[in-house]
C-alpha cells in the first residue's frame, strides 16, 4: 500500500526542492534552473502515471501484449518542448537585465527600480 | 545470463553514484566536468545493459544519441569555462 | 463549406498569419497591414460564430477528424463565443492603432517582431476560449504567455525587462500548477476532453485527489487572473509594456483568466462540487473584496498613470470574483458582463493613454497638466473611459456594478453592496485627479507646447468610448446573452 | 539520487557547479523515463534538459557571471509556502490511484484506443508517434508554434552578429591556439551526427525518434561546429537569413497540411484524404508534419543557440 | 551458447569491475590530474567489456551494428574530452599536487 504511492512522494520532494529555488533564490539564473526542475519532476509524475507494470515501451512488438500508456509519453514530449521554449526565452531576459542593470541578483536590481521610482 | 545483467547494472549504478559523489563535492570546476563525463559514459552503457535486461534491445538509438550529448556538453563548458575565465580577468584588469 | 471550418480558422487564422508576419517583418508596413487584416478576419469568424450559436446551439470541431475524447476538439457555445468577441473585438480595434504608436516607441528592427509576438498572442488568447481539452489549454495558454512576455519586454524602460521576467517567472509556476491540477484530473479520470471530465469526475464521488487538484487549478488560473495576493507581476507588466501592448493586454488577457476559472469552476467541476463541496466562495468573497478596497487604495498613490490603471484592474479583477462568489445566477451574469465591459473601458483607457503617451512620453501626471486644453479628444476619451471605471449611469461600467449590486442584495449581503459603493467612490478620486491635472492646472511654462494626437490614434480611441456608453445606453443583447450563459452554467449543464 | 542532485543544486552557490548539476538531474530524469517504458520521452528529455538547455544556461553564465550572492530575505517564508504545498499534495497522493496498476482509469478509458487499435487504424507501430502526430496532432503544432515563438522572444531581446571581432585577452603563445584535437574529431563526428539525425527523423514511425528529436540532434551537429570553429564560421554556414526562413517554412508546412486537408473537404488536420486510402493519408500526413517539426525545431534551437553565443562575445 | 554465455558473463564482470576500480579512483585520487586518469583509462576498456559482451549477446543483428557505433563513439569521444579538459585545466593554471611549477611558470 505505502509502496505503491512512492512515486508520487519522490516527485512531490523534487517538485518541492525545484518550487524552493524559484521562490527563494535570489540569483535569477537559479531561479530559471529551479524551474526546469520543476517543470521536469511533473513530467516524472506524468509519465509514472502511464507506467504499467509488466508492460513495455508502446511501441509495437512481437510476442508481447502488454503496453504502457502512450499519451503521458505525447503530452510530456509537448510539455517539454515548452519548457525549453521558456527556458530560453527567460535566459535571453536574463542576459538583456544583466546588460541593463549589472547585476543578475534579484535584490540589487530590486534597489536600483526603487530608486528610479522614487526619481519618476 | 539475467543475474549477470542485473549485477552489471547495479555495478554501473553504483559506478554513477560515486561520480555523483564527486561532482558534488568538487573541489575544482574540472573535477566536477570530468565526474559529469564519467556519468555520462556510464550512462550511455547502462541505457544499452538496461535494453537487454528488459529484452528489447532495439533502443540502442537512445544510447548512442547519450554519447552525442555527452560529448557535447562537455566541449561546450569548456568553452564556457575558459570564456568565463577571460572575462573575470578582463574585469580585474 | 466554409461554414463549418470556422470554429477551426478562428485560431489557425492568425496562428499561420504569425509566421507570414515573421518572414515580412522586414517591411513593417506589410507586416502591419497583415496584422490589421487579420485581426479583422478574426473579429468577422467570431461574430459569425455568435450568430451560429445565438439560439443556444453548441459547435463541436474535431481536430484531425478525430472524435473527443481521443482527439482534440474545439467547443463553441454561449459562454465563450462573448469572451471570443470581445478579444477579437479589442484586437480588431487597437492593431490597427498600432502602427502609430509602435513607430514612436519601438526600434524599427524589432517592429516586425512585435506584430508577429502580437498575432500570436491574439491566437493564444482565441485559443484558450475556444479549446474543449484541458492539456490543449495549457500549451495555448503557454502561445500566449510566452508572446507576451516578448511583448512586455518590448518596452521603452529598461523595468520592463525585470517586469517581463518577474512575469515570466509567475506565469511559468502558474502554468505548472495547472499542469499539476491536470495530470491529477487525468490521473483520475483517464481523460482530457472537458466534457468528458465534466461527465467522469462527478461519478468519483468524494475523493482527496480530486480536492487537490481543484486547489491547484484555482491557484495556477489565479495567478494568470493575478487574484488578489498573486496580482504582483500585473502593475510592472502593464506599466512598461508599449502602450499599445498594454491596451490589448489589459483588455483581454485577464478576461481570458476569468473566463477559463469559469469553465473549471462550472462545467469542469459543476457548481455542486466547487461552491457546496470545497466553498470555494468563502476564498473568492474575501479575496475579491480586500483586492477591490487595498489595490484602489494603493491605485490612488500612483504618480505613473499605466501604474495607477493597472492597479485598478486588479481592483476590477476583484469584483469579477465577488460576482462569482456571490453563487447565483445574477452574480455570474454580474461577472461575465464585467469582463466584458471592462474589456472595453480598459482598452478605451490604456489607448487614451497610449495616444497622450505619444505626444509628451512618460504618462507621469505632472506631465498632463494643462493637456485639456492642447489635447482636447484625447482628454474627452479619457474621461469617458474613467466615467464608465467609475460606474456613471448610461455607461457601460454601470450596467455590471449594477448587476453586482443587485446579485448582493438579493443574497442579503449588505456589507458587499457597501463595499462596491465605497471603492466607487474611491475610483471618482483617482480618476478625479487626472482630470484636475489636465483641466484645472496649468501647462507649466517649461513644457512644449503639445497638439492633438493623430487620428490613426484617435478614431480607435474613440470607437471604445463610444462602445461604452453604447453598451450602458442598450445593454439588452448584452445582458441577455450573459444572462443565458450564466443559467445554463447553475443547470448544471454539460457539454 | 535524484533528490540528492535537487538538493545539492538548491544548496550550491556556484553557478557553474548547478548547471552541470541540472545536466546530471536531467539525464537521471530521462533514466527514469527508461525504466518508465517513457523512450521517446528520455529521448527528449536528453537532448533537450543535458543538452539544449545546459548549453544554454552556460552561453548565459558567460555573460552573467558565475558567483550567486547570498540572499539577503529570509528564507522562512518560502519554505513555508513549499511545505504547506507539498503537505497538500502528500494528502492528496493518499487517494490517487496505484502505481503501474493496469486496472488505473488512465489505462481502461481513452487509451485503450490509442493502444489496440491505433497500429491498424493510423498504420505506424510506434504509438507515441501516432498518438502525437494524428490524435493529438493539434497539440504538436501548437508545439511547434511555442518553439517559434521562442526564437521570434529571444531574436527581439538578442541579435545575432554574424562577424564579431573577438578583442584577444589572452596571451598568445602555442597555448592559445584552439583545440586541433577537437577540430579534427569534430570534422569526423558531425558528418555521423547529422546522418543520425535523419534517421532518427524517419525512422521515428518504427522506432524512438520523429521530428522533435531529430531536430536537436541536427542543431547539436551545428552547435558542435560553432564550438570548436568559432561563431563566425557557424553564421557562415547556416546565415541568419536562412534561419528566419526555415523557422517559419516548417510552421508553415505543418500548418498548410491542415489547410490541405481542409480544402479536400475534411476537418483540420485529418491526413486520412492525403491519399487514396486512409492508412496511406495518415502516413503521408505524418511524414509531412514531423518533417516542418524537424525543420522548426533545427533551426530555432541554431537561432537561439547563435543569439546567445553573440551576446556572450560581444559582453567582453 | 552456454560457451557464449559464459564468456559474455565474464565480460560483463570484467567491465562491472574496472568501472568500479575507475571510479573509486576518481573519488580517492588526491588531485585532478590523478582522477582524470583513473577515470579515463579504465572508461574506455569498461566500455569495451560491455559492450562486447552484449554484442556476444545480440549475434549478427542491426543492434549489433548499433552497438558497434556506441563504442566508436565512446572510443572517440571520451579520450577527446579527456584530452580537452586536461589541457583546459592545464591551461587555467590548475597545478597537480605532487608537480612543482618551472621557473618560468606555465602561463607566460
């Protein structure tokens, strides 16, 4: 019974390790980081959803009849191409902030738009 | 034959692990590439011992598109490092 | 034939116009002009669409010629065929408004690029409303927010980038707990089609999974709504965007939210299970009421007009909330002519603006002072926008506070009506002292003499206002529309 | 170990030390999508999480900077939200259904389709291929628009240079002289690289593989060209121009597929009257669209790839 | 095929081992240079081992082929890397503990 709800756990703890990155580093490259681990242990999740036991690769073969389910593995396969999509989108702000300001840490960049703000 | 792939793959685990183990601990950037490039082969071989464990070993694809990546990561943060390397002395000078 | 494609071509119209767009984007003109035109195919299709459904037929469009639920489809019906309109309505409007600003605020070598991050956008936010597959929601949901972080990021300011990114970072961690949510549904159920989850889950009975991916659901739509505590990427994101991006985007991308909260809430869940079983009311009428009293408040110590604007959407968010969690079928009919409505003063606003931005820059308010005069249309739209934010009678904004109001009254919940009397008030202040600025102060010497903006600017400007008061002057289609949806959403209606 | 990579990328303070660390997390991650059956998924995962995006993450620590600061908030109250999510969904998990459980709803309702009728009803073995392609084709092509939409992001932040002078810092001397090694070994490879990618391109009907992944394998071709050659040569090879073209060509041909089929009077996306017979439509359509997908991804990955690499020369 | 088997068994054994000596090397070894010759030595003979031992395994097939193209790969790619991060490292100024610079120093 507890054995068979460990995927999950193992996933929520990534899931949790990645969540924490985000909202508490404050570098923001880490914080990009923390959420492709994010991003990759719900895609663990998803594809242990569609395991089977005792089956294999969705990929027809000979002598055998028992499947995994293929449309985890399809949404996955979409869903990662989207993170890689933000990743790199996410990066290149990083790139064009550390280009305009200086600084990649999430603390300094919040005191000089203070600063600005207060100035107009 | 099966008990000798499982051991060779807990083997292979155990060798990943170890790397793991000094990937973490560094000390030095390189270290830490090498330890990833020794990850990355064992991977590589695991992938292909696990394929016969599990009797289909029409997958190898898999494993020698590992080999490619593998290669190539390692290449590109050499690169990086040594950019990176230029530039903090760029900016001390 | 054409006919029964259209549910189908009104996102893969500008879907394919995007990367036409992209290989013109060298000519800005064309790529312009295409935009243009396409946003008015799209605004043709979806009033197409609503005479198609107007009698309370649904369309049902299998992608790949595949039944739901093993292929996608896409559904049209009542509830969704206003939120359709009203976003190809705003697109159809401020694109061709575009041009202008985009020219003065945008280096020419990225312009090309904004149309086509523009078109996208468009297709994603179409897309949305009209999917009936929750995992295809998520990858249109991710179309459109990843083209408006380009957008956001287009600003002049050099915030605009760390606005950009904070969005980024908030819209990436909603979109994630929305793929929790949904991979717990199909866990559940086995299924992604709406419908059939609709059909699935209440035959689950009472079960924890189910409890907490409705949770998840609620805070990762929450956070593209920007629901009171998780507004906090909105204000930057609006503040620094291009003008121009910041009217299409205020006007359609948190209604787009609402509606998809609706559809989980009513048809997904069922109005049994969200309001009886997890009281999702008692988040909604708190939240909704701290965000309308605290984001006006905070509204009203804006120096930045976009700012104070965007603060005030989050106000408006919050009475879309209330209506909502008032539970019956006034308060929805409440909301959903809110999103329309303020779809329309938002845009008309944020294109005011965009037009005073064009000729004296950053919309600071000591910079409008003494504008009445030397901008006299622009100023007029602004405050008719503002009367319409505020609720004047014979505008729009009256007909759905009105709604509200009657929604509270009828549930017995006199604190509510207080409170909405109350941010109103607070509303005809800030509004009050852009007008004061403009009107009553005078053009400091120092500053250049400024004329009216150019009517490519204007005429869409004014084609809002004038919406506005249209719709509060004949609100009866509108109303009768909301109404229909909303009962048929308390019938416990499925697909 | 795979918490244990999380972890320790959570604690580490080098930037460098994490990124190496993601690329160790995603390749355990695409183990685990082994043993989970998940092949074309490990596939992916790869090339894109060790690969593609650790490439990409390096290209931005260059011109970052490799050192994070400690941070100056607490860090009590994300902890706090982290735990009270994580509790939420431990409590959750207790009434999900089993582990690998063939009689779990997600196996008996619409999969069962996709699993016993789909090899005679689509014509193509690999499900993940039919699934993705044909069912679920609108899915893939929204995909594909996110990954352009991607370059069209990332091209109006970044602009590629084709020919930056590079200031040299370093001394020079037989040091300083770029890798003959690798150049030489690159030459060899990437010829072998880019023949793998076509064949994980049309084999992927049979086998693991199909347009996505043979996109990344080809980009990987260039990116191991631009690496050991210099960015200057890569932009010669693959122009800029060309790349803007193919990106919005292979959008376009998934896209006028659907078009096609639309015009010869089916739904959107419906490959069954591409030909004669269904079986035959549905294998030409997905030959068609998993070639755009190819071509998108390919030169979206070199776009952004090209992007990133200018910005980092240019930083110094 | 027992022979076959047999021989494949010990292949594997012998891979399984030379792996591990590999690694405990790279986790043991005082410096840099020291672990990259643990690591990389015995990586290319293990890769060997098992590979010939699954192609004993696999007889006359397209995933012999397959196999075949994995250890080239490995057997190109892996002393390159090897041969780039030493001289990357070597070239950083990073020093071997039992290796006392030249006068001149390295870098100049």
């Amino acid at each position: 019974m507890v054995f068979s709800l460990f995927n999950y756990w193992v996933v929520i703890v990534l899931m949790m390790a990645g969540f924490y990155t985000v909202i508490a580093s404050g570098n923001l490259v880490k914080k990009i980081v923390g959420l492709n681990i994010f991003q990759t242990s719900v895609f663990i999740m998803y594809i242990s959803v569609g395991k089977v036991i005792g089956g294999t690769a969705p990929i027809v073969a000979a002598n055998t009849e028992l499947y995994s389910n293929p449309l985890p593995h399809v949404l996955i396969l979409t869903a990662i191409v989207v993170g890689v999509a933000t990743t790199a989108l996410g990066l290149s702000l990083i790139m064009r902030i550390r280009q305009a300001y200086g600084t990649v840490e999430e603390s300094e960049i919040l005191d000089i738009s203070t600063r600005e703000d207060e100035a107009g | 034959m099966t008990a000798m792939l499982a051991v060779a793959t807990i083997a292979l685990l155990a060798v990943m692990l170890m790397a793991l183990i000094r990937a973490l601990s560094g000390p030095t950037v390189f270290d830490r590439i090498l330890a990833v490039n020794m990850f990355g082969t064992k991977t590589v071989l695991l992938i292909a011992v696990y394929g016969f464990l599990t009797g289909r070993p029409d997958f190898l694809d898999l494993s020698i598109f590992y080999a490619l990546i593998n290669f190539i990561g390692v290449i590109a943060v050499l690169k990086f490092v040594e950019r990176v390397g230029e530039n903090d002395e760029a900016e001390k000078s | 034939m054409i006919q029964d494609h259209l549910a189908a071509l009104q996102v893969v119209l500008p879907l394919l116009a995007a990367p036409l767009c992209f290989l013109l984007a060298r000519q800005r003109l064309l790529a312009w002009l295409l935009t243009t035109l396409v946003s008015w195919g799209c605004l043709a299709i979806s009033l197409a669409l609503w005479w198609q459904v107007r009698d309370g037929d649904v369309i049902h469009y299998a992608f790949g010629g595949w039944d739901a639920p093993w292929g996608i489809e896409y559904v049209v019906d009542r509830l969704n065929v206003l939120v359709l309109v009203i976003v190809s309505g705003i697109a159809a409007i401020t694109f061709p408004a575009a041009r202008c600003s985009v020219e003065k605020e945008v280096p020419e070598d990225r312009q090309g690029l904004l149309y086509t991050a523009l078109l996208l956008c468009l297709a994603g936010l179409l897309g949305i409303t009209i999917t009936g597959d929750a995992f295809n929601l998520f990858v249109l949901l991710e179309i459109s927010s990843l083209s408006s972080y380009t957008l956001i990021s287009l600003g002049r300011d050099r915030r605009a980038l760390t606005a950009s990114f904070q969005y980024l970072v908030m819209g990436t961690i909603g979109a994630t707990f929305i793929l929790i949510g949904v991979g717990i549904l199909y866990m559940l159920t086995g299924t992604l089609n709406m419908a059939d989850l609709a059909v699935r889950l209440p035959a689950l009975g009472e079960s924890r999974a189910m409890q907490t991916a409705f949770g998840f659901l609620i805070i990762g739509v929450g956070l593209k709504l920007a629901m009171f505590p998780l507004h906090l990427w909105l204000p930057n994101a609006y503040a620094y965007a291009p003008s121009i991006v910041s009217a299409f985007m205020a006007a359609t991308a948190t209604k787009v939210a609402v509606y998809v909260m609706v559809r989980y809430l009513f048809t997904i869940f069922g109005p049994a299970f969200s309001f009886t079983e997890m009281h999702v009311q008692l988040l909604f009428i708190p939240v909704g009421l701290i965000a309308v009293v605290f984001t006006s408040i905070v509204a009203l110590f804006q120096h930045d007009i976009k700012r104070m604007l965007a603060y005030s959407s989050v106000a408006q968010i919050g009475y879309m909330l209330v209506g909502i969690g008032l539970v019956n079928v006034s308060g929805l009919t409440a909301a959903l002519l809110h999103v329309f409505n303020h779809a329309l003063m938002k845009g008309a606003l944020f294109l005011a603006l965009g037009a005073t931005c064009y000729r004296i820059g950053a919309p600071l308010i000591d910079n409008l002072r003494g504008l009445g005069k030397q901008m006299p249309w622009t100023m007029a739209a602004f405050v008719g926008g503002g009367l319409s934010l505020i609720g004047v009678p014979l505008t729009a904004g009256f007909i759905s506070k009105w709604y509200l109001i009657l929604a509270a009254v009828e549930r017995g919940w006199w604190p509510v009506v207080v409170i909405v009397v109350i941010s109103s008030l607070i509303a005809v202040i800030y509004i009050w002292r852009v007008v004061e600025a403009a009107y009553l102060q005078e053009r400091p010497d120092d500053a250049a003499t400024v004329t009216e903006a150019p009517l490519a600017l204007l005429v869409p400007t004014w084609i809002l206002v004038l919406a506005n008061f249209w719709f509060g002057v004949n609100p009866g289609a509108l109303t009768a529309l909301a109404g229909d949806a909303a009962s048929v959403l308390f019938g416990g209606y499925t697909w | 170990m795979l918490s244990m990579t999380a972890i320790a990328v959570v604690r580490l303070r080098s930037l460098f030390g994490v990124v190496m660390l993601f690329g160790i997390y995603s390749l355990l991650s695409a183990l685990i999508f082994v043993v989970l059956d998940a092949i074309d998924v490990a596939f992916t995962e790869a090339a894109v999480g060790a690969g593609v995006s650790t490439v990409f993450m390096l290209a931005t620590l260059v011109s970052t900077g490799r050192e994070e600061k400690p941070s100056r908030y607490s860090p009590l109250l994300p902890l706090g939200v982290v735990v009270v999510t994580g509790a939420a969904l431990v409590w959750g998990t207790l009434d999900m259904p089993h582990f690998g459980d063939p009689g779990n709803p997600v196996h008996v309702h619409v999969a069962d389709r996709y699993v016993q009728v789909s090899p005679t009803e689509v014509g193509i073995p690999n499900m993940v291929t039919s699934v993705l392609a044909s069912y679920r084709g609108y899915d893939t092509m929204g995909e594909v628009i996110v990954i352009f939409t991607a370059l069209v992001g990332v091209l109006s932040l970044l602009t590629i240079r084709g020919h930056v002078t590079v200031p040299r810092h370093r001394t020079t001397g037989p040091d300083s002289r770029p890798y003959p090694v690798l150049q030489v070994m690159a030459m060899l490879l990437i010829p072998f690289i880019l023949v793998f990618a076509l064949y994980v391109q049309f084999h992927g009907d049979f086998g693991p593989g199909g347009g996505f992944q043979a996109g990344v394998i080809f980009a990987s071709a260039i990116i191991l060209y631009a690496l050991t050659f210099g960015l200057n040569d890569a932009v010669a090879l693959v122009p800029v121009w060309l790349i803007r073209v193919l990106a919005a060509a292979g959008v376009l041909i998934y896209g006028g597929t659907g078009v096609v089929s639309m015009l010869r009077g089916a739904n959107y996306l419906d490959y069954d009257v591409l030909a004669h017979d269904p079986v035959h439509g549905q294998h030409y359509g997905i030959l068609i669209i998993e070639l755009g997908v190819g071509i998108t991804v390919a030169t979206v990955m070199i776009g952004i790839f090209f992007a990133f690499v200018s910005r980092a020369e240019g930083s110094r | 095929m027992l022979v076959i088997d047999i021989v494949s068994g010990l292949l594997l054994l012998a891979g399984s081992i030379l792996g591990l000596s590999g690694a405990w090397g790279l986790l043991k070894f005082p410096d840099f240079y020291a672990r990259v010759h643990a690591a990389s030595i015995t990586d290319t003979l293990c890769a060997a081992c098992f590979v010939a031992a699954l192609m004993l395994q696999a007889s006359f097939s397209l995933v012999a082929v397959k196999l075949l193209m994995v250890l080239l790969l490995l057997w190109l790619t892996s002393p390159t890397s090897g041969h780039a991060l030493v001289k990357a490292a070597h070239r950083s100024g990073l020093r071997a503990v039992t290796w006392t610079p030249p006068a001149d120093g390295g870098r100049s």
